[in-house]
C-alpha cells in the first residue's frame, strides 16, 4: 500500500512539473473568454437586428 501512495504521489509530482500542455491550455481559455464575449454581444444586439430585418421585411412588403 505504501509504494502504490508513495508512486501515486511521484507520478502527481511529475505531472505538476511539466508544462508542455501550458500553451495549449492558454489559447483554449482565450477562446472561451472571446467566445463568451461574442455571445453576451449578441444577446444585447439580437433584440436590435431583429428589429432592422421586420423592418427592412416591412419595406419590402409595401413595395
């Protein structure tokens, strides 16, 4: 039992130590964040544009 603890722990040590996947985890939050950035923006505007096409579907029924 105390070499299955003592190898879990080096194994945990050792992947604590590496940074390979460091880059990778970066760019993944930086799309998250322009994503959710994208997606409060069209949230605020959507009541807008959909105001533009009835609109813009008005117009072109009158004609």
């Amino acid at each position: 039992m105390k070499n299955t603890l003592q190898g879990l722990y080096t194994k945990f040590q050792s992947l604590l130590s590496q940074e390979e996947g460091q880059d990778l985890v970066e760019y993944a939050l930086v799309v998250a964040l322009i994503a959710l950035g994208a997606t409060v923006a069209m949230k605020s505007l959507g009541t807008e544009i959909s105001a533009i096409f009835t609109a813009i579907t008005a117009s072109l029924t009158a004609y």
